[in-house]
C-alpha cells in the first residue's frame, strides 16, 4: 500500500514538473490568447482524450526534439514518414515530435509508477513504450505501404503502356492511371507530377519519388523511365518489359519466403502437435494397460 501511494506521489510530481517546465517556457498571457483564438477559429473542439494528448505533445516535444538535433537523425525521420505516407497526421518533423512527445511523456509516467512500485521490468516496458511507439507504428506502417506499392506498380506500368500505345502523352497518361488506379503508387505518382507542375525538373521530381521509397520495385521503374528517356527507347516498350520483370521478381519472393516458411512450419508441427500426439499416445497405453489388467484379475 505505501509503495503505491508513494508511486502515485512520484507520478504527480513528474506531471507537476513537467506544468512547471511548460510555465516557465510560456511567453505569458499573449501566447494562451493566441492558442485559445487558434482553438475558436479553427476546427470543432475535439474530445476530451484529444486534447489531454495535444497538451502531453506540446509539453513532450522538447524532449523529442532533442533526439533530432542531427542531420542524420532529421533525415532518418523523414525517410521514415515519407516512407508511410505520413500518416496519423504526422507530415512534418514537429508533428513526429509532438506525437512522440506525447508517448515519451505517457511512457515516462507508466514507467515512473512501475518502479517505484517494485517492477524493474515494468519500468523499462513503460519507458521503451513511450521512446519508440511512434517509431515502431511508422515502420510497421512503411513496410505494408512498400510492400502494396510492389504488387500494384505492375498493373500501373500495364495501364500506363496501354494509354501511351494509345496516342495519349506521358504526364496525362501517369495522371489518368493514377486517378483510376488509387492506392499508394497513385499517390506518390501525383505529388511526383505535382512538382513537376510546379517547375521542377523532372528528374529532379522523379528522383525525389525514388528517394521517398524504400521499394525496389519503384526504384528500378525510375531507374528504367530516366534510362529510356536519356537514350530515346519507346517507353511503351519498356514499361512493359519493366511490369513482366516485376512480376518475375516478385514471384521468385514469393517462392523464397515458402522456403523460409518451411522451418516455422515444423517447428510449430513439433512444439504444438508432436507433444500433443505422445501425450495422446501415452494415454491410451496407459488405458489399455489398466484395462488389460482389470481383465486379468
């Protein structure tokens, strides 16, 4: 009883702390007025959990922030976003520290409780929970975002030699697949011809795709567009070898991890079934020893 109590104290006086640190940061009565008019101006008021957790990121994101001061670590992140398609709302490196920021706090606080209360373990749960959340969901998120990208770019290279066969030119021809298509590869092709739009080169615009992906299928398909354009092959062509070699390419995936699988398979078949079928075994020998038995007295 008095380790819990003495652990809920420690708590409060982390979330006191932390009001203290976010008071002496403040610049006073004109930046609360600047956030409540935001707030009224702005979108419908949010629930209650919603706003709790916008407070725990602006009070968090320092220490996120901290964690970013190199380049290196900055563009990490960004690869990391881009990569997911920036998703929970998370589209630049504050709105990554603030989510963070919030989770570090939470984490913290959990943590915080759990050693004071005895559990060592606990602790370290809570304060791993808090420091890579965020990171964890981002990745989980990119490699299904890049995995999708790899089985629909295919069909879109299929779509795209069909309306460029047809008369129709490369930029309105990417636009119109990608509009009809949908998905992950629609989107990176949009923004890709939205920085076109805007005057940027379109190397520049397509290395840029490459860069914000980590499938190898969509790096090869850059690789072989900026190829083809540099030595005049015809596109339709090579966009259609490109989508037969992609399919190729990820059917011999496809038979690698059945090979892999093999051994998770057997080692399942072993530690669940194997143990279960000599429990059963043993039992019915068991049984027929007893009834041999009986019958023989």
């Amino acid at each position: 009883m008095s380790s819990g109590l003495a652990a809920l104290g420690a708590v409060a006086a982390y979330v006191c702390a932390l009001i203290g640190v976010v008071l002496i940061r403040s610049r006073g009565p004109e930046q609360r007025f600047e956030l409540a008019e935001a707030t009224a101006v702005g979108a419908p008021r949010e629930s209650l959990p919603r706003r709790a957790f916008a407070t725990l990121g602006r009070w968090g994101m320092p220490l996120a922030t901290a964690t970013l001061r190199s380049e290196r670590a900055r563009r990490r992140v960004r690869r990391r976003i881009d990569s997911a398609g920036r998703p929970m709302g998370i589209v630049t490196l504050d709105d990554y520290a603030r989510r963070k920021g919030a989770f570090m706090i939470a984490g913290g606080a959990v943590g915080l409780y759990m050693l004071i209360s005895g559990s060592p373990l606990g602790a370290l749960a809570g304060f791993a929970f808090g420091y890579l959340w965020v990171d964890v969901l981002l990745d989980g998120k990119g490699r299904r975002r890049q995995a999708r990208i790899d089985r629909d770019l295919p069909d879109f290279l299929d779509v795209l030699s069909v309306c460029i066969n047809a008369g129709i030119a490369f930029r309105p021809a990417m636009a119109r697949v990608a509009d009809a298509i949908g998905g992950p590869v629609a989107e990176e092709v949009q923004t890709a011809l939205r920085q076109i739009a805007l005057g940027a080169p379109r190397r520049e615009a397509f290395d840029g795709l490459r860069e914000r992906n980590s499938s190898e299928a969509l790096g090869t398909f850059v690789s072989a567009f900026l190829q083809a354009e540099e030595l005049g092959v015809p596109l339709a062509d090579a966009l259609v070898e490109l989508a037969r070699d992609m399919r190729r390419d990820a059917a011999q995936r496809a038979r690698r991890r059945a090979q892999n699988a093999v051994p998770r398979v057997s080692l399942v078949v072993v530690v669940t079934i194997l143990p279960a079928a000599v429990l059963l075994l043993l039992a019915s020998l068991l049984l027929n020893v007893n009834v041999s038995g009986g019958l023989g007295t």
